[in-house]
C-alpha cells in the first residue's frame, strides 16, 4: 500500500470514528446534557462554532475557508514529499479532522464536542485527531527528508 493511500485510509477511519461518536452523542444527549466520567472528565454534548476553544466563534465562511486552506497545504506538502517519513500518519490525522468537523459545520452549522476534560474545553474525535496530527507533522518538519534514490 501507498504511503499516500495509507495517509487516506487514516483519514477514512478517523472522519468514521468522529462521525460516529457525534451521532451517538446528538442521538442520546440533548444539548448541554452532561453526565459525569471517571477523573473529573465529563461526558457533554456542546457545540462550537469556532475553531480550537471557540475562537473565530461565528466566523462561518472564514472557519471554513481557514480549514481548507490548511488542509489543502498539508496534502500539496504531502504530494510533492510522499516517501517523507510519518508524512502519511500526519496529512492522514489532520485530513481525517479537518473534514470531520467540516461535516459538523455544514450540515449543523456549528462542531459536536462531547469530551470534557478538568480545565480544558470540551472536544471530539476529530479534535484529537487534529492535534495529534499537528504533533507528528511538527516531528515530521523537524526530521530530514528520505534520500532519494
């Protein structure tokens, strides 16, 4: 399998994942329903309609023409450099996020978030998806490229 088809399959699983746990959540909790988790966290369905802890909230066109901008970067990086080590995982992560939450935004006009941490706003699967992808695409700009051969 391609690193490039790797990187889609990543993405496939993690919009599938997100999609899912945000139906479950839309179809079992109402809005601003929370029940209480292990360790503080809570379980609670909420939206957001900015981007990471509501900034831009209400920024509609702009949120959306950021996130593909963003997105576009990272696939065109990934195009040119396919064989860049852990490239894959990263545009894969941060792909699978990025439309994830997109879904959200077009079909409800704002983001599910349904995990709520101590001290920290609430999130998704995509969201988690989203900064793990940074994390490794961080990692990956920091290591040499493969050698060509």
């Amino acid at each position: 399998m391609s690193l490039r088809a790797r990187g889609l399959l990543v993405a496939l699983v993690v919009i599938a994942l997100d999609q899912a746990s945000k139906a479950a959540i839309t179809s079992s909790m109402r809005l601003g329903e929370t029940d209480r988790l292990p360790l503080g966290f809570h379980l609670v369905r909420s939206e957001n309609r900015g981007v990471a802890f509501g900034f831009l909230g209400g920024g509609g066109a702009l949120v959306v023409a950021l996130t593909v901008a963003v997105l576009i970067a990272v696939l065109v990086w990934l195009w040119r450099q396919p064989d860049r080590p852990g490239l894959w995982l990263a545009a894969g992560l941060l792909a699978g996020g990025a439309v994830g939450n997109l879904i959200d935004r077009a079909r409800l006009g704002a983001v599910t978030d349904f995990i709520d941490p101590p001290l920290w706003p609430a999130f998704n699967v995509a969201d988690m998806a989203i900064t793990l992808g940074v994390v490794v695409l961080v990692l990956v700009s920091l290591a040499p490229p493969a050698e060509s051969q």
